[in-house]
C-alpha cells in the first residue's frame, strides 16, 4: 500500500491541471477572449478560427506539493519526503486536471451592430482532494492512532469530459456598455463524482473477549456516481473504448445546458471594468449510468494484531486485506442505475483596467464606434479576480498584469498572479496580427521554467484564427 501512495502522489504532481486564462482574459486582440468574457469587447468585423487549432488549453497544478518536492535531489530519504508532505498537506489541497481543444470557432458582426460568435470545443476537468486521514492510515497504519477517527468523508472528487456548442451575442447597449451572453449545450462522454461522503474508521481498545482491539466504520455513507462507464466494459480493446468514447461527442452522451454572462464597463476615457459568469448550467445523466453505494456501521473485532505501518510493502498485508474482506461483507457495496443531475463548476471574472499612454487605432484622436466611451491606448494596467466553486470550497485567485501594444502588428500582456499553489507566479502572453493572420501564444510560472520540477502549477495557451478589422 505504500507502493500505491507513492504512485499516486507522483502522478498528481506530474500531471494536475487548473482553469484560470488570466492570460488572454480581458485582450481584445484574441477572439478567444469572447470565450472569458461574452460581454467584452470585440472590434474585429468577422474571425474564424483555424479547425483544432484555433485554441488549446493546458494548464497544471496542485496546491501542496510539487515534482520536486518527492523526487528533487536531496539527501533525505524518499519515503521520509513523502511522510513529511502527508503530513504537511491538509484535506483542503486539491488536485485538479484542465484540458481544452477548440475545434470550431467563428464570428461576425450583423449589420444592427451585434456581434454573433459561436463553435465548439472538447474540455477534461478533473479535482481531486487530498484525503488526508486515509493517506496517513495507508502510510502509517492505526498502532499508534487509537481512538482517532480516521474522516472517510475527505475522500471528494469529479471528473467530466465532454463536448460544448455553444453561440453567443454581444451588444454595446450605450457609449459606455457592452453586454453579451452564450449559450451552451453539454454533451457529456465520461462523467463521475464522489463527493458530500461521511462516515469514520476508528480503533478502540476492546473488552478483551475477543480481542483486545475493536475496529469500527461508523455511519459510512460514501458513493460514487458515473455515467459512460459502465457500457465499456464489454468492449475489447483500446480501439474500441476510443472508438466508443469519441462516438459520443456529438450528441451520443448525456446532454446538458448552460448559460455564460458577461459586460464590459467604461467608468472613465482611461478607466474600464469588466465582469462575467461562465458555465452557470447542469448535464442531466441518464444514459450509461452506474453508481455505487456503501453506508452502515460496522465493529471488527476478529483480527488478533492491530495493524502496524506497511514496511517496504511487505509482510503486513493480510492484515489488511482481512480488514477490506471483512468490510465488503458486512457493509456490501450497492450499485444502482438512477439518473442524476449535476451542476457544472460555476466561474467568476472580474477585472480593472487603467489605460495610459499614446492613443491607438483608426480612429485617431477618437473612437468613432465609441466616442463616448473609452479610448484605445497603447498601454494599460490592472487587477484581476478569478474563481471557480468546486466541491469543498472556491478556488480564487488575483492577478495584477501589465499591456502593450508595441505596433498595430504586436502586443503583449505581462501578468502576476496569487493562487492557492503560488504566489509567486508571472506569466507572459503575446498576439500577433500580420494580415488577416491572428496568432497568440501564452504561458505562465516563467519563473520556474529554469527546474520545471519545482513549479506547483503550468499553463500553455495557443491559437491561431484570421480576423477581418473593422473597415
């Protein structure tokens, strides 16, 4: 079992992945931005994105422990490096897992002035809580933890990949609002989740009958619920669970709605706030679903040794595997075929931005779309907040940044942010427009680019679209 809580703890710190775009969000150059924000601005005519490469997302962290904190170099022991971030670690760390791939993506601009968009993208969202009380019961055992009660309701974790359509509006209501709203349909191809769990595992000191010691699951209540699972079973092979997976894109899964609301603000000539809501929406699981349940309450007292720490992962483990014996027959696992619903993971943007310095655009010393409005200048400064609600609590997370346009061909957006895995974390996003030809490129933690290993969270951002300015 020490052999599992090593992988497990390695494969979270190599492959965790957020959400936050802190990057593009707010850059009007990027069509992409409408994605963040539907109530932003958009000044472009019409843009298209190139197929599958218009936008990919990657974006990794994980809030309390990184590659190097296990593996680095060091002169302490590996299994006292991982004891000690068991240790460290709190059940409010998580692990998270963010993908995204546009394959479609275009807009224009109608002739009463509303701006059309629409598309569609694939997206993989994973979180993971770190289970505090069950790692240290894996890596130490009970011998010396009688009468605590192990929590089984730390265990919390969902995970959804699916396809999103989606089609927006976005309006300038008056000189100094702009308004904008999206539309989307879910179509989800693998779901699960397991989370508002409860219950205990605690050693007591027996009568002594039987056995000196009493092992109890009090009030268990932990389910896990999935849909497009349980049907790939019966495939054979990788090819055809692919095949089945990707057949579900389209419709084939379960579908859901949601809705995405944004505007845009121009307090002041130089000073702009912005704020939006994404994903406020629910997939309906109905189809392919399988959940399974255990609840009750449960006393061991057949084992004659209380279970010490496993040793190199050898010689103790009957113990355990009676105690997982014994509990399955006593407290069966149910499984269940009921549909459920789900709440998508709601987002949060908000944003301030102070522009300064030479005037930009073809509208000279004005914006004729706008001239009551802000005027476009060649740099800015500003604060934006990001959250996410996610089982256990809110994820936030603040960013200053810093724009500029150097030519009407090239700009760039330097930023630094504080979230729950750094706060030290300074990105770098740049767009270039030659022609017709939009590209945008973004990354952030370049300040750990030197040893990737220590960084606690990456992102990578990419596209590339041709857009047609307003003539």
């Amino acid at each position: 079992m020490r052999d599992l809580v090593t992988c497990i703890i390695a494969l979270w710190a190599f492959t965790s992945i957020a959400q936050n775009k802190q990057l593009i969000y707010g850059v009007e150059e990027i069509p992409q931005s409408l994605l963040l924000n539907p109530g932003g601005k958009a000044p472009q005519r019409m843009h298209f994105g190139i197929p599958f490469l218009s936008h990919l997302h990657v974006n990794g962290g994980a809030s309390g422990v990184s590659v190097y904190d296990i593996f680095g170099k060091s002169n302490v022991d590996i299994n006292t490096r991982i004891r000690n971030k068991i240790f460290e670690m709190e059940n409010t760390d998580f692990f998270t897992a963010t993908e995204q791939l546009e394959l479609i993506n275009f807009g224009w601009r109608a002739k009463n002035d509303i701006f059309f968009s629409g598309g569609i993208y694939q997206e993989f969202d994973f979180v993971f809580y770190f289970p505090k009380d069950l790692a240290i019961l894996a890596w130490e055992g009970n011998r010396d933890y009688l009468d605590y009660e192990f929590d089984l309701g730390e265990v919390s974790t969902t995970g959804d990949f699916m396809t999103v359509f989606h089609f927006g509006t976005n309006k300038q209501i008056t000189d100094k609002l702009t308004v904008g709203a999206r539309a989307k349909l879910y179509s989800s191809m693998i779901s699960y989740r397991s989370t508002n769990n409860t219950g205990t595992f605690v050693t007591r000191l027996g009568d002594g009958s039987v056995n000196i010691y009493e092992h109890t699951v009090q009030n268990a209540n932990v389910t896990v619920e999935t849909s497009g699972f349980a049907s790939l079973r019966d495939l054979d092979g990788a090819s055809q669970v692919t095949n089945e997976i990707l057949g579900r894109a389209f419709f084939g899964g379960n579908i859901g709605l949601g809705l995405d609301l944004g505007a845009t603000y121009d307090i002041t000539n130089n000073l702009t706030a912005s704020a939006s809501v994404l994903d406020l929406g629910t997939i309906f699981h109905s189809n392919d679903v399988e959940s399974y349940q255990a609840s009750g309450t449960y006393t061991l007292d057949g084992i004659e040794l209380i279970f010490p720490p496993l040793v190199d992962g050898q010689g103790t483990l009957p113990y355990y595997d009676d105690l997982e014996d014994e509990i399955e027959r006593e407290i069966p696992i149910d499984t269940l075929t009921n549909s459920y619903t789900q709440m998508r993971p709601l987002k949060i943007n908000g944003g301030l931005t102070y522009k300064f310095g030479r005037i930009v655009g073809k509208g000279g010393e004005c914006d004729c779309r706008n001239p009551g409005g802000s005027i476009d200048r060649n740099q800015s400064v500003g604060i934006q907040l990001y959250s996410i609600f996610r089982p256990k609590a809110p994820q936030t997370a603040a960013t200053a940044f810093y724009y500029r346009r150097f030519t009407d061909y090239l700009s760039a957006k330097a930023t630094y942010t504080v979230d729950p895995y750094s706060s030290s974390n300074v990105g770098l996003g740049l767009v270039a427009d030659i022609g017709k030809f939009n590209f945008y490129i973004a990354a952030d933690n370049l300040l750990r680019y030197g040893n990737l290993a220590k960084a606690k969270s990456l992102s990578l951002q990419l596209g590339f679209n041709i857009k047609f300015d307003e003539e």
